[in-house]
C-alpha cells in the first residue's frame, strides 16, 4: 500500500499518470486527516465545498493532455487570498462572513495548473505577529507539539503541511510570516523576490514588503509550487516583468556567515549550536564558507517596525465599517468608523495602526518615516555589495525554538524579536527561504535561513536542496 500522503509533488504526479490511484483517492486522505487532527491543530478555518468541481477539472487536464505538476495537488491558501465565491476574513473580525468577488492572481494561477483548492489556513489577524495567537478564530496549534506555537503568521499554512493536511500551501511573508512558521512547524518556506509573485487579491498588510511564497516538505515541492506561481501579472502595478528578472549564471558555493549579527542579544544557545553544526554540513558538501560584515543589519528590525505600521495605517483605513466586512451600530458617520474599528479590530492591529498613523502625523514624518526609508535605501546596497563575493548569507531562521502559548503575547517587544533573521529580505526584497534544520533537545524544530540576491531564486533552491542532502548524511 502506498502512503498517499508521504509522496513528494513529482511522484504523486507520476502515479497519477501510471493511474495507481486517483485525484479523489488522494484528495481524501487529506481531507481524512483534516476531519482527524483539524479539531484540535485548528490549522483550517474552512474546508471549501466545491473539491468535487476542481478534481473533475484536473482530471480533464489529465484526459486531454495539459495537465502540469500541481494538477490534481491537495493545497490551501493562507486566509488572506482572495477565491471567488469564498469567504476569506484575514483572521479578523472585522471581515467576519466577507466573500471575495474576485480571484487572486495566485488563485488564478493555481486554478490554470488544475491544483485542487482544499481551504483556507488560520494566520495572524491582518498578518500581525509571530504565532497565529492573534486570529480572531482561535489559535493554531504546532503539529510537532501542541503545547507550543506554530509561529506565524502564516501558522495555519505550516501547520497545515506539517500535520498531512495538504501536500504544499501557500503563505505570505510581510517580516517573515512564512519562513518563521515553516521553521517553527520542521517545514520548508520560502519567500520570493520582491515583485516576483502577484500582490493582486491579496489583503495587503505593509505593500512594499508583502510577498506570497510556498510551503512544502521537501525544497523540491516549494520550487514546483513557486515555478507554477511566478509570472508578471499586469493586475499588480509592483509585479515585475519576465525580461527583467536577470539570473547570474553559475553557483561559486560560497556562502557568508554575519558574524557580528549571530552575536545579537537574545540568541538561544542551542539554536547557535545547530548553527555551527549547519555550517558544517554545508562544508562538507563543498561549500567555502567566509566571515562578512554587515554593520548595518541590526538596524533591519527597526526600519521594519516603522516602515510597516506605516503602510498599514494606510491599508487597513478602508475597513471603515461602510466598503467591506462588519459594521457596528451608530448614530453618526464618524461614528460608524469609531466603534467598527474599536469593536472588530484586534490588541495588535490597533496598537499598529495608531503607531503607524503616529508616525505619518505632520512633523514625525520626518523625523521617523523618511529616515527609516533612507536606512531602508543602505541596508539594501549593503546587502547588493556582498551578494557580489557570495551567493547566499545564512543565519537561523529565528533566534529561539517555538515557544509555548502566552509565553511573548504580552510583551510586543519580544514577540518581534522573532523577526530579527527574517526582516532583512523583505527590507531589501530579495528572495529567503527556510529549511529545517534539525531539533532541540526537546525535539522542536529548528530552520536554517537561506537570502539570496534578487532574482537568485534557483540558486536558492540549489543549496536549499544541497543542505537537505547533507542533513540526510
Ligand atoms: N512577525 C512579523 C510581524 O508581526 C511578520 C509578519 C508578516 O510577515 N506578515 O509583523
């Protein structure tokens, strides 16, 4: 008996096409596990009712010659996508019941390549936070261990990959929403270049820093899903041309490693320790390995954390009570925004749009949003000048193991700390990825975090595939 579920993108494909069994059969043991383990991990807020209709799609492709990889491939969307006909409420109250009227440019995608659609993964309200505990649909927990976190925001995407609920998901990845949680849950999550991977029907958090990217368990299933994902998209004005998305030719297999940024307050000792042991697989096959400097690195999280308030104060001013979602009952006009706003957000949404609209007011603007951008601008070709003698940096993918419920909810400051390895791609919007690196003593899952360039997305997947062979040795 073959394990239905234990099969990677291509093999799936290939038994589909010896006929060994059908999209239906596959499909249902997904959905077996999700009636299973969904009640406890919560990784799903939806399980969509239109399955049938999309493997009768796939299985046409398969009849008539166009099917692709992802035809007939259990997957879910984070529930900031937008699928016509579905709900979709970015785990907020706020768009409680709210259905879309459009596809996304990665639904329609998706949608082309005959994927079947299983449903929609909890997250973070409005992708706010690093532990899907901010949702307003309960938390989700870690497949691995539910006593713990599965990190967030994409939580319900990781979580949902890690516990056999679908073969790949897609996340999004605003500070590190996607790699974060693939670490936290023993996952593969990657995100793209900047402008790579359409915006378009995707409930924006901070614009200039959102991405979608996939999920999966093996490096090799996110490149299928990413491949069947990137494409220009005339939809989304940030959406980058094919002709412009230039590749370097050849792997030098030189890797940097920021020192002086490992040396950061707060790293957890055993997430060193699997560091320094990462480091060392990755010279045994063949990697050189050199010490860089990026002095102004550390400065990432703090341009992150006013840039992005920033934008969302400017994004989330239309949920207003009147255009979309939940509206509460009120006696005026400003009224009506007030107690919509005051009733439907969450804590951390609304701690984020007053900093944001603090930080645009008329004489902080200066002082805060325009410097931040001019930092923004330098860490950037700091990071351009380095990636011409490496092709890639690595650190961790977050500076401490998963944590446990509660344990940083109450103390904002350390909850963004998750985002110190992390912040720095989406500042500079090159593309990321996480790739599990082993456990704690404890047996929670550790990540490797793998920047490359723009554009340098292969080479990405090439040492994310090197580095899952040595782990294996
Ligand atoms: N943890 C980060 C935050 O809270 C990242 C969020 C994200 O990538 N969407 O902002």
């Amino acid at each position: 008996m073959i394990d239905l579920k234990a099969l990677t993108i291509e093999k799936t494909h290939e038994h589909f096409k010896n006929g060994d069994f059908t999209i239906t059969d596959l499909v249902n043991a997904y959905l077996d596990v999700i009636k299973e383990k969904n009640k406890d991990i919560n990784a799903y807020l939806e399980v969509y009712t239109d399955i049938k209709e999309q493997i009768k799609n796939a299985e046409e492709m398969f009849a008539n010659g166009t099917s692709t990889l992802m035809t007939g491939i259990p997957i879910a969307l984070k529930d900031n996508m937008l699928f016509t006909g579905h709900t979709v409420s970015a785990g907020s109250k706020i768009l409680d019941g709210y259905v879309a009227t459009y596809d996304a440019g990665v639904v329609k995608q998706l949608k082309s390549k005959g994927a079947i659609i299983l449903g929609r993964a909890n997250m973070d309200e409005f992708a706010m936070g690093s532990s899907t505990e901010t949702s307003a649909y309960g938390v989700t927990r870690n497949p691995v261990n539910r006593d713990y976190v599965p990190g967030g925001t994409s939580g319900g995407s990781a979580a949902a990959v890690a516990m056999d609920g679908a073969l790949v998901t897609l996340g999004s990845d605003t500070g590190g929403s996607i790699r974060q949680p693939a670490s936290f849950c023993g996952v593969v999550g990657m995100k793209p270049t900047y402008g790579n991977v359409s915006r378009f029907g995707i409930i924006a958090m901070a614009s200039s820093l959102d991405q979608v990217g996939p999920m999966g368990k093996t490096v090799r299933d996110v490149e299928i899903l990413y491949n069947a994902i990137n494409d220009h998209d005339t939809d989304d004005s940030t959406s980058i041309p094919n002709e412009l998305r230039i590749k370097k030719d050849k792997l030098k297999k030189v890797i940097g490693v920021p020192k002086d940024f490992l040396l950061s307050d707060g790293i957890n000792k055993e997430v060193i320790k699997n560091f320094e042991e990462s480091c060392k697989k990755l010279e045994k096959e063949g990697y050189t390995l050199v010490d860089i400097s990026l002095p102004l690195i550390k400065y990432s999280l703090a341009v992150y954390y006013i840039v992005m308030p920033a934008e969302v104060s400017s994004n989330l001013a239309r949920f207003d009570g009147i255009r979309y979602g939940q509206s509460a009952p009120a006696d005026s006009i400003y009224d009506v925004y007030a107690k919509t706003r005051g009733a439907f957000f969450g804590k951390e949404v609304r701690r984020r749009i007053l900093l944001g609209t603090y930080i645009l007011s008329h004489g902080y603007y200066d002082a805060y949003y325009n410097k931040a951008v001019n930092v923004r601008e330098l860490i950037k070709a700091e990071l351009a000048q380095v990636f011409e003698k490496v092709d890639a940096i690595i650190t961790p993918t977050v500076p401490f193991p998963p944590f446990k419920f509660g344990e940083k909810l109450k103390d904002p400051i350390a909850m963004y700390m998750s985002d110190l390895f992390t912040v720095p791609a989406n500042i500079a919007g090159v593309p990321a990825m996480s790739v599990p690196s082993g456990k704690t003593e404890e047996g929670l899952p550790l990540g490797l975090h793998i920047m490359t360039a723009h554009f340098q997305e292969d080479i990405l997947f090439a040492i994310g595939k090197d580095f899952e062979n040595a782990l294996k040795n």
